[in-house]
C-alpha cells in the first residue's frame, strides 16, 4: 500500500483507523456539547463505569480473536455477583470470592469444552453460549431464590467493599484491575508462544490443528479465561453496588461484543488485540457518557448502541468490499 | 428403496416423536385430556408459527435470533393501531395487515445489511433484536397495551373439537412453507444457496434476492406469532418472546434443519416443535418445580445443539 496518492493512503489510513477517528469525534462533540464532559470527575466517571464492561471486553476480546462469541458473559457475571455476596455471608471473604472466581472459570471451560465436541465455528459458539447462559441464569435463580442479595458495607468486610470503591493513588480500583487485565493478555497474546497460537487457531483453524497445535485445548483454555473475566466483573460489580441478584448482568454480553467490535476488531481475521479492547471501550463509555450528561432514556440508549454496532459492522465489510476480498463466510 | 431409506433417515423425528407422545400418554393420565391437549397444540402455534419462519433462513444458511423481539414488535404494534381509532379496533383485520407489513419492511431492511452488505447475519440480528425490543418498549412505554377487543381475542379461543382454530392456521401455515420450499424454484434455491452460497451463485442463482425473499418470510410469519401472541393476552406486552430464540431453534435443530444450512423442512420444523412442546408440558404434567424446569430446558437445548452439530460434524477432525 505504499505507492499512490496521498489521497488515496489518507482514504486507506481511515478505513484501517476508523474506531480511532470514531473515538475522537466522539471526544470532540462530547467537549463541544457540554461543559462538564472534561472535568477530572467525569472522566474518572468515565472510566469507573466502563471498567466493567471493559473487563469483559478483555475475555470477549480473546473470544473474538478465536473466531468465536460468548453471549454466557452476562449471565455468568451475575452468577459471580451473587455467589461473592451469598457465599461472603455465610463463610467469608476469601471463600467467597473463590468460589466465584471458580464458578466463572468452571463455566467457561464448560463452554469451551461443548463446543469442541461439536468441533464447531462461529455459530455454534452463540448457541452454545447462549445455552449455557440459560443454565447459568437458573443456577443463579435457585441460589438466590429469585430475590436480590444486599451487602451491608458498613460491615466486616473491609477488603471486598474496597475492589469497587477505593482508590489506588487517586484511580479507581477497577479501572486498575481493567488496565492490569488488558496490560497481561496483550503480553500474552504478543510476546508468547500461547498468544501467536490463539491468532492462528482464530485464523484457521484447519491449518493449525494440522499443523500440530492443540487446537482444542486453546479452546478451551480461551472460553475459561473468558468465564474468569465475567466472574471477575461480577465480584468488581457486587462490591461496587454491594447488590447482587440473578439479572444484574443481562445486556453486558452485549456491550462487551459492541465495544470489541466498535474497537475495529474483526471475527476470525487473525488481527487487533487489547489495544482495540481499549479503544472500544473507551468509544463505549464516553458514548454512555454523552447519553447520560444530555439526559438519554436509558432504552434510547440501548437503541443508539444497537444502530452503532450495526453502522460499524457495515463499515467494516464495506471497507474489505473495494479491495475485491468478498467477506468470506465461515 | 433408496428414497423410501433416505425419507426414513430425513424425517427420523416422527418414530421419537410418537415414542415419546406414548410414554407420555401411557404413563400420565391427565395428558390426553382434551383441555391438556388444546392448551399443548395451542402453546406450540405461536412460536411453532416463528419457527417456520426460521426455517426458511436457517435453510438458506442464515442464522437469527431476533425472533422474540419481532413477536413483542408486533404485538404492541398491534395495541397502538387498535388503540388509535374506533373504526381499526373495530376491524382488527387491517391494522393486523398493517402490522404484518412493517414485519416485512423491517425484514427487507435487515435482509440489506445481511445479502448486500454481506455482515455476519447473527450480528445484524443481534442489533436489530436489541433494538426492535428497545422500540416495542419505547412505542408501549413500558408496560403492555391492552387491545380489549373481543372479535380479537376469540381468534385464540375458539376450539374445533379440541383443536385451537390457531393451530388450524399453524398447521395451514406448515403446509404453504413446505409447498414453497419443497416444490418451487424459490425452495429449490434457497437449498442450493445454503448448500453452498458460492457455488448457487455461479450456477445462476441469484442468492440476493432469494436471501431477501427469505428474511421477508421470516419477519412476516414471527409477526404472525406476535399477533397471535396478543391475541392470547388481549394486549400488547413489549417484554414478551425473550426465550423464544432458545426455545426455537432447538426445535428446528430436533427437526433435522442443520445450522449450516441446505437442510430442512416445514413438515420437520413442525415435528420439531411438537416434540419439545411435548417435553415441556410434560415436565410440568410430572410436577417438576420451575426453576428446575429452567434449568433441565437449558441442558436439553444444550444436549440438542451439541448432539445435532456433533452429528453432523462427525467427519471432521477439529
């Protein structure tokens, strides 16, 4: 892409940069439209309340990389929120936050494992996700009865109120556990013989297994870490609200997929990272922000984040259809 | 001999069906009576109608989950005409026609991210499932519209010995779908296109327009399920159909339409239906408490989806 105009590189930079473009319109019209959107507060607004969807981002970001979807991230997120709180109570802090990392470790491995039995691709990991998601929301029902558990922060436990509410030198603890997360999967993904294997198997799979790596193993290695995100997004959210019940997480999934993909990255393309992680999120929350400080309905909002994702995929296989690479279907 | 073979393998559904529908019958004596068996074939009409719509995508090699939305969509759609003036609550038949016609402009804009942008049709399904549910709650300001109109609700009431007039249009609706997909050019093409898109392609197909035709069937008939959703409510409830795309498409799955496209039937699709509503009903027959309910539905969807795609997949190495 070296040679030609500078017009016709300036027109490729922007279809490669478009979430980057995308994200500084954003920035501006938010400046532009309100007074408040750069004050320190509510940038630190920003970043509180997209941390985590961001941490689910990361998972669904690998997901992704791999050529695959969760949509179980929501409903695992709860099931997190309510064992942290519920097991919390009745045994303590350590257990509880174990037992709901585990759970969301378990049920990710769950994922990745059906869906090696299947050997399937794209759309077998909705399904599949999608199933266990059901389950994963009736386990959470029976555990809490259908009602929603509360947590008394005032109370013992000091520690577990902490991971959502107090500061590391002026940050927010989620957002450091955000960066932290996104700063180890790029690692991995960058400098590890692990991280080049998630691309290929993302990039085809055929080959890869053919070419010895253990295809099913990434798998479900992949979806685990993916379950583990969702289960740490759970115990963040519980400790923030210091509420829990079995619908707290519905709709996140979706928000993870918006920002993965508003983040330029694309399914089965072998390409982007944590970077483009970052990117979306930021697209999201700042877009949330903007919703809020003018006031949106929060259905609108819904609505708006529905037409984005859908304007972008649109964009994204518009942008492949001149250079004569027709999207191929998996 | 060799199609009578191939029939017996295709349409494998209907020997477990009538197994299970005898075990059923044999072991729970409430099962068979007629107020049982009229609120069976009535639960399965409505997403049995949506289901058959699916089938013509998932034949054609796309897949949906917009289904629930598009039932909530229509319903309250519905609510608001009837709602709007005496002389259409008088005569649900043209606002319902109005209603079935937005379906299908919402399908025809939809088939246009999925056949000529070419996008992941599960994705634009989940944008406009998300946002077609936004609507319906936006258009219902978030609780259900009521339609009290009796001509209407009778639609659902209305029994021929114990069949629901509302199956009676399911099963007519079967009938019309097999038709096209078995035998005309349409049906023909949306096989070859799901088979293979590239290949439909250069023989002549042209996989644009029957992938159009193909969304415009489905959003009508998961309006039809809408209406008579409301129908069943008398009103127009804008959070109804969120476990439809879960419960539907195991139905096509147990029927033998596979996801990846060029397999199916309406006749299949039905037997589908029929099997799961029959399971379903007779957890609740055993007394199996609700949330138990939730979670053996979600493994049975599971074991579904797995096994149907393992089959399937059988040949494979990864």
């Amino acid at each position: 892409m070296g040679e030609g105009s500078g017009r016709a590189r300036l027109v490729v930079f922007m279809g490669r940069n478009i979430s980057l473009l995308f994200l500084l319109a954003l920035i501006l019209i938010g400046c532009a439209g309100s007074p408040v959107f750069m004050t320190a507060k509510n940038i630190l607004n920003v970043l509180r309340q997209s941390s985590v969807t961001g941490i689910l981002a990361c998972g669904f970001g690998l997901v992704f990389l791999m050529g695959g979807f969760d949509l179980s991230m929501g409903a695992i997120l709860s099931l997190s929120s309510c064992l942290v709180i519920g097991v919390m109570k009745s045994s303590g802090f350590a257990e509880g936050l174990a037992i709901a990392l585990a759970a969301g470790l378990a049920i990710g491995a769950a994922n990745g494992v059906l869906i090696n039995i299947t050997k399937g691709d794209t759309s077998e990991t909705f399904l599949i996700t999608l199933g266990i998601s059901l389950v994963c929301f009736s386990i959470s029902t029976t555990y809490t009865n259908g009602y929603n558990l509360y947590y008394d922060s005032n109370g013992l436990e000091t520690v577990f109120a902490s991971i959502g509410q107090s500061y590391v030198w002026d940050i927010p603890v989620p957002v450091v556990l955000f960066v932290a997360l996104l700063a180890i999967f790029q690692v991995v993904l960058k400098t590890t013989l692990l991280g080049r294997r998630i691309y290929l198997v993302g990039g085809n799979k055929k080959a890869s297994f053919l070419s010895g790596i253990d295809v099913a193993g990434i798998k479900t290695l992949v979806f685990s870490l993916s379950g583990l995100c969702a289960g740490i997004a759970g115990v963040v959210m519980a400790s923030r609200t210091t509420a829990a019940g079995p619908r707290i997480g519905e709709g996140y999934e979706f928000d993870a997929c918006i920002a993965v993909i508003a983040g330029g990255m694309k399914i089965g393309a072998g390409k982007g990272g944590m970077v483009n992680v970052l990117v979306g999120t930021a697209i999201l929350g700042i877009l949330t922000n903007i919703m809020n400080l003018t006031g949106t309905d929060s259905v609108f909002q819904i609505m708006i984040k529905a037409l984005i994702l859908l304007l972008m995929v649109s964009l994204d296989s518009a942008k492949l259809a001149p250079s004569g690479v027709p999207a191929e279907k998996a | 001999m060799k199609k009578l073979a191939a029939a017996i393998v295709g349409y494998k559904i209907i020997p477990f069906f009538i197994l299970a529908f005898t075990a059923v019958a044999g072991l729970n004596p409430y099962f068979l009576t007629s107020y049982n068996v009229s609120s069976l074939l009535m639960q399965m009409s409505t997403y049995g109608i949506a289901a058959l719509g699916l089938s013509f995508l998932l034949i054609a090699g796309y897949l949906d989950i917009a289904m629930g939305s598009v039932i909530a969509f229509s319903g309250v759609l519905l609510g608001i005409l009837m709602r709007s003036s005496p002389f259409l609550h008088a005569n649900f038949i043209i606002p319902s026609g109005i209603v079935l016609l937005v379906c299908a402009l919402t399908g025809l804009a939809i088939s246009f991210f999925v056949t000529i942008l070419e996008v992941d049709s599960f994705v634009v399904s989940l944008c406009a499932m998300t946002f077609l549910r936004g609507a319906a709650l936006v258009m219902a300001n978030r609780k259900p519209v009521p339609i009290n109109s009796d001509a209407f609700a009778a639609l659902s009431q209305q029994l021929i010995g114990p069949v629901p007039i509302i199956f009676i249009l399911f099963f007519a609706l079967v009938l019309i779908s097999e038709y096209l997909l078995s035998w005309t050019a349409f049906g023909r093409n949306l096989f070859a296109i799901g088979g293979n898109r590239e290949i439909a392609g250069m023989a002549g197909i042209n996989t644009r327009i029957n992938g159009v035709l193909a969304y415009v069937a489905y959003y009508v008939l998961a309006g039809v399920a809408g209406l008579v959703l409301a129908s069943r409510m008398n009103s127009g409830t804008p959070i109804v159909g969120t476990d439809a795309p879960l419960s539907i498409i195991p139905m096509l799955i147990l029927g033998g339409t596979a996801l990846s496209g060029g397999k199916g039937g309406a006749i299949k699709t039905l037997f589908g239906c029929a099997f799961l509503s029959l399971a379903f009903n007779a957890m609740s027959l055993f007394g199996i408490p609700s949330n138990l309910q939730d979670m053996v539905k979600g493994a049975i969807i599971l074991v579904i989806i797995v096994s149907g795609k393992m089959y399937e997949n059988r040949e494979l190495k990864v």
